[in-house]
C-alpha cells in the first residue's frame, strides 16, 4: 500500500512529508488500499483531502475483519491521524473506509494555512 508523491504545489512539501509518513507506516499493510485522495470542490471546506493531506484506506473482506487497531497504531506512530469511518463519516461518505490525515482537525485552520 503505497501512494506516490504527486506534482509540485504549494502542498507539496506538507503532501511529501505525509506520503513519506503513510508509506512507512502502510509498508506494513499489503493487503491495503487507498480508495480516495486528492478531492476537489466536493470535499468538505476545510477536508485535508483537498490539499491531498488525507487518504481513505480499505481492505479486502468484513470491515469487522479490517486491522483497525494495528493500522490505527502504525499510523499514529507516524504522527498521523486516523479516523474510523468503517460505518460513516462527516465527508460525503462513499462506503466502509479509515480515514488517515496529516494533521489534527481544525490545525491548517488554526495554523493560518488556509
Ligand atoms: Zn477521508
């Protein structure tokens, strides 16, 4: 499960830095797979995913089955946040997922990035 660093914006270095962070941690998970990314317009305002600082996460098989607390523990190992939306979500939710961003809710906010 890994995710490739895309094209230079101005995210690109904190977009970098959580692929670098995401990939450590997701080396230890084959099994899976990133199901969302980048999302435009549609994501809600202030979504990391609009700034590609966030990606959902499935795996094969029952979400009951999913390793929610290992990936949980490898991600936030990392200094990332995951968020456990296996049976919904706050944004525009498309099926059982694991929310992982970059940065706590409301920090780009509170940090003056937006
Ligand atoms: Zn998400």
């Amino acid at each position: 499960m890994a995710v490739a660093t895309p094209p230079r914006s101005r995210w690109y270095p904190y977009q970098r830095d959580f692929l670098l962070r995401f990939n450590r941690a997701g080396a230890a998970f084959p099994a899976g797979y990133v199901t969302s990314f980048y999302r435009g317009a549609g994501a809600a305002r202030d979504s990391q995913h609009r700034f590609g600082l966030a990606l959902d996460v499935a795996f094969p098989g029952s979400p009951s089955r999913w390793p929610v607390r290992q990936l949980r523990a490898a991600m936030e190992a990392q200094g990332l946040v995951v968020v456990d939306e296996r049976r919904g979500g706050s944004d525009h939710w498309t099926g059982p997922h694991l929310h992982v961003q970059r940065f706590p809710a409301g920090y780009l906010r509170s940090a003056g990035l937006l």
